[in-house]
C-alpha cells in the first residue's frame, strides 16, 4: 500500500488524513484500475484506528466516485478514473521536477533530496505540535 503515516498531533482529523492519502495513491495510479482495497477492518487495524473512522473515510470515497463496493466481494477502485486523473495536483509535479533538477545541478543525489524533503517535513510536523 506504500507509506502510510497518522499523524495523530497535527490537528487534522484522522479520517481526512487517511482520505487524503488514499485520494493520492487512487489518484497517482499506485492503486490500479480495478484493485481490490484492503478491507475496513484491515485498514483500522493497519492503523490503529477506530473501524468507523476507515468506514467513514471509504463511504466519502465512493461518494466521490474514487471507489466502489461489490456486497461480500470487497472494495475496489473506480473503473473509470478520466476525472480523476482531472483532479490530480500537477502544480506538485511541476515542483518536484524543478527541485529534481536544481537538485542534480548542484550535485545533489537522490538520498540528499530525499533528506532535504524529509526535514521540512519534521519542521511542518513540529510546528504543528507548538
């Protein structure tokens, strides 16, 4: 499923932190067409969260279209992505190519970025905790 973090001091729900995420992974073809999601239970235990916390989450995502629910078959990504892809943040893109590029003009290496991006993480994170 790829990295998956709560962030249970940042002062956003947890059901939007989950939602968000798994908008990006539907969003960003890490979850295909068709792929069967791991169930609510699997997800709230995975997490540590309650089953209605996943429950809600899943229910807003098929609201929205992202997925759907076949009744004692599971829960899987929506077939039809077209708007999906529409919603999808090139602006983050469009950034994250520039940082890679300025990034290898100064020699940096993809482990130097990587910290680099991990650092305003944390800094994002501790403020949030002030």
């Amino acid at each position: 499923m790829g990295a998956f973090q709560i962030d249970e001091t940042s002062g956003v729900p947890l059901w939007i932190q989950i939602r968000k995420r798994l908008v990006f992974l539907i969003v960003s073809g890490r979850f295909a067409r068709g792929e069967r999601l791991p169930s609510v239970r699997e997800l709230s235990v995975r997490f540590g969260v309650n089953y209605n916390t996943v429950n809600k989450v899943y229910q807003d995502l098929e609201r929205d279209g992202y997925i759907f629910t076949r009744r004692g078959l599971g829960t899987y990504v929506s077939e039809t992505k077209e708007f999906i892809q529409a919603e999808f943040d090139d602006e983050i893109v469009a950034l994250a190519g520039k940082l890679v590029d300025v990034a290898a003009e100064k020699g940096m290496l993809v482990d130097d970025v990587m910290e680099l991006v991990r650092d305003q993480y944390a800094k994002i994170a501790h403020r949030s905790q002030a």
